[in-house]
C-alpha cells in the first residue's frame, strides 16, 4: 500500500465523514485537572539520574536481559532530537515513570536500525516513543496513560505527522486500543536492536486524524487527552541545558549507536 494509499486518503476520508460530529465535541467546554505528580522534560543531570533508575528498574521487572544495559544514561538521553519525559510525585518528587521522545528531523529513528518503514512514512516529520518506565501500581497505570498523552501533546505541538511504536506482546493491544495502527500487514512482531532484539510490532499512529478518529470510536480517553488540560504536564524544551553537559562524542552518535 502506498502513500496515497494508505497516508494521503486516510485525512480526507476519516476528516470529512466526521466532521460535523467532532465539531459537536470542539465546541464543548475545556476542563482542568490536576494530578498527584507532574511530566516534564528532563533538564539536568539529576533529573536524567531519576528517570534513569525508573527506566532501569521497570525493565528489571519485565525485561531483565535487558535491564543491566539501562544503569546509565544512554547517548540518545543527549541527543538534540530527543527528549526524555520525567514524572514526579508531588509529595516526595520520587520518580513514578519516564519516557524517551525521539523526532526524524536530524537522523532516522531508533526503530530503523532494524525495521526498513514503508515510503509512506519515511517521507513524514515521525517520533518514536522508546524507553518507557512506570511505577507499580494503580498510580503507575495513571502516569502511564498521563506520559502517552504528554507523547502526543509534544508531538502535536511539534508538527510531527506520525507517532511511531515498537510493541513487545502483550503491550502491542494496549497501543491497538489507542487506535494505533499496523505498520506492515498482518502485524508481524520484529526483532529489535534497541530492545534487546525482542519481538516487537511496529505501529503508526496519524497525529492530523487522531481526534476525529477518537470521537467516531467513542473513546473513552477522547475528553482527557482533549477536552482536559493538565498544568501538571509542562512540556517546554529546555534540553539545551542537560546537553552542554553530555559526555564527550555523545552529542552526535549514529543512528547504530546502543540505546
């Protein structure tokens, strides 16, 4: 399936037909809600230490052959297309999840030492999602859910087209149920260099059609990733600071360098 195909169609046909519904849901009012931690993007070293030992001991919990690579900051953590995300309780400002945001605009994503995607989406602004850490526990499902829609918030404020995802089973029916999508037919699982050359399934997810596509499904996250806005979730990149402070020849790694 080509661009045309599959990417060019998909706005004209899911935008139009559900225009007048997503209208109805735009025009109702915002709320505001607080959380019990807050998402921001990491700005120190400190910072990176906190969502370093998160990152380390979820992997522990799920992926331990992979957990012992993930002690230390990893040359991505530096890199100027990547941010990573921190969550942190209000209370004790213990770390409760993290993730790792990674744009094309400088150099192919993570994802492609291994996967070759189709020209649909190799000619679109994408971000990868990797290194995705939470908290046990009822309050790690809420911060869990509160980083995806930080992943998409950014994304979207970014102009990046297309969110895309390896999943390890059985995580990949948590992204079909956000509405992301396949990638290559069938939903074939790849091994992946990034994640320890474990199984994965490679989904996309369209930012342009993604709240239209919500409502037609009636999703039950539409109103809170749209219709609910967070102060807690602080989005502004100031990067730049944790980055004059990377280790000599992290800055710019290739793309085969170990994440």
């Amino acid at each position: 399936m080509d661009a045309q195909e599959f990417g060019g169609s998909t706005a004209e046909i899911v935008v139009g037909s559900l225009l007048g519904r997503f209208a109805e849901h735009a025009g109702s009012p915002i709320a505001e809600e607080r959380l019990p931690f807050t998402i921001k993007v990491v700005r120190n070293d400190a910072q990176l230490e906190k969502a370093v030992f998160m990152r380390h001991t979820a992997y522990a919990r799920h992926v331990p052959a992979l957990a012992d690579r993930l002690r230390v900051p990893e040359p991505y953590d530096y890199d100027e297309a990547s941010v990573v995300l921190l969550a942190e309780s209000k209370l004790d400002g213990s770390p409760l999840g993290t993730m790792r945001i990674q744009t094309n605009r400088l150099r192919g994503l993570a994802i492609e030492q291994s996967v070759q995607l189709p020209g649909w989406l190799r000619e679109c602004s994408l971000a990868e999602a990797t290194r995705l850490g939470i908290a046990e526990g009822r309050v790690g499902r809420l911060v869990k859910t509160m980083l995806f829609k930080a992943f998409f918030q950014y994304c979207r404020d970014a102009e990046v087209d297309w969110l895309v995802i390896g999943a390890r089973a059985p995580l990949d029916r948590q992204y079909a149920a956000l509405l992301f999508q396949d990638v290559f037919p069938g939903g074939e699982f790849v091994a992946l260099r990034h994640a320890g050359d474990i199984p994965h399934r490679i989904m996309a997810f369209e930012i342009e059609t993604a709240e239209a596509r919500w409502v037609a499904a009636s999703h039950p996250l539409y109103d809170l990733f749209c219709r609910t806005r967070h102060p807690d979730i602080e989005l502004d990149d100031g990067g730049f600071l944790l980055r004059r402070s990377a280790p000599r020849g992290s800055r710019r790694r290739p793309i085969d360098a170990e994440l």
